[in-house]
C-alpha cells in the first residue's frame, strides 16, 4: 500500500518544494519575416507581435492571423462602402420623392445658390461626403436661391434633368 501525504505524521512530511528540472528557454520567436498589410501601422503591429511572443505562437501560425485579420478588414471595408453607398442613393432618392415633380426647378436653383455662395470648397466637401445628396442640404440650397433671387434664370446653368441628383448637378456625374 502506498502512504500519502495525509498517512505521514506531519514531522515526517518534506514540504520543501521540488525545484522543476533545468530547462533550456527557447529562443524567442522570430516574426521578422511576416508580411503585413500595407499601410499596417507600427502600433498594431508591435501590439500584434507582443501578443503572438506570450502566446509562443509560431511564425507560421502567426501570419495565418495576420492573412484572416486583412481579409476581414478588406470585407468590412467593403460592407461599410456598400452601405455608404446605399445611403446616399437612399438620400438621392427621399430628395427626388419630397420635390416631386419640382424636383427640376428646386434642383437648379440650389445648384446655382451652391455654386454662388459656396464655391469650390463646398463643392468639394458635398462629393467628398455624399451631403450633396441629402434633402435637407438641397432644400436649403433651395430656400438660399430663393431668398436671394437665385431662381431667376440669369444665364447660369440650364435647369438639372430629372435623372440627376444635386451632387452630380453641382460637381458633375463622376
């Protein structure tokens, strides 16, 4: 039969602790030569390579995370475009359905009134962020025209076609 600790008369007991046996500590891992995604800023990948090191990840595992992280980044991207997208057609549409069929008239005042007071710097800041498409931003393009005289027809732009938003009306179709 064997004793256990609880059979041994504790005077009898060696509770001095085992020291585990000598071992050599690996070398560190090297991640040198994974390949990260272009414009992968050096905080994340130090953050990334910290946490790879404590886990002992080896460099092959290690790049298979980097590969799944930029796939899911490039799809996450391209859902967040697809929804911008959506929105603003979203937004191009909403304008067209509160304008009616005054849609044409309204349209070409508030690109006119955007061009005069806005210029170059708001036509830039309308495609760049898709507002151009946004009823709000037309309707008061609009009251702005109409406030001002702008629905005269003073040899500017001829009225927009039906088929265009404000946006492409006030910067072009691209």
């Amino acid at each position: 039969m064997s004793e256990t600790l609880t059979d041994t008369p504790p005077e009898q007991r060696d509770l001095t602790p085992t020291a585990p046996a000598q071992t050599q500590s690996p070398a560190p891992l090297d991640y040198t030569q994974l390949k990260w995604p272009e414009g992968t800023q050096s905080a994340a990948r130090e953050t990334f390579l910290g946490a790879a090191q404590e886990m002992k990840l080896p460099p092959e595992m290690a790049q298979k995370l980097v590969d799944w992280n930029t796939q899911q980044m490039a799809r996450q991207e391209e859902t967040q475009e697809q929804n911008r997208q959506e929105m603003l057609q979203r937004w191009a549409d909403k304008t067209k359905a509160v304008l009616g069929p005054q849609y044409e008239e309204h349209l070409a005042v508030a690109v006119r009134a955007a061009r005069t007071y806005g210029g170059e710097e708001l036509q830039t800041l309308l495609k760049e962020t898709g507002l151009g498409n946004h009823p709000v931003i037309v309707k008061t393009f609009y009251a702005i025209g109409r406030a001002t005289g702008e629905d005269a027809s003073t040899g500017g732009p001829a009225a927009a076609q039906t088929d265009k938003t404000f946006a492409q009306a006030l910067y072009g179709a691209n």
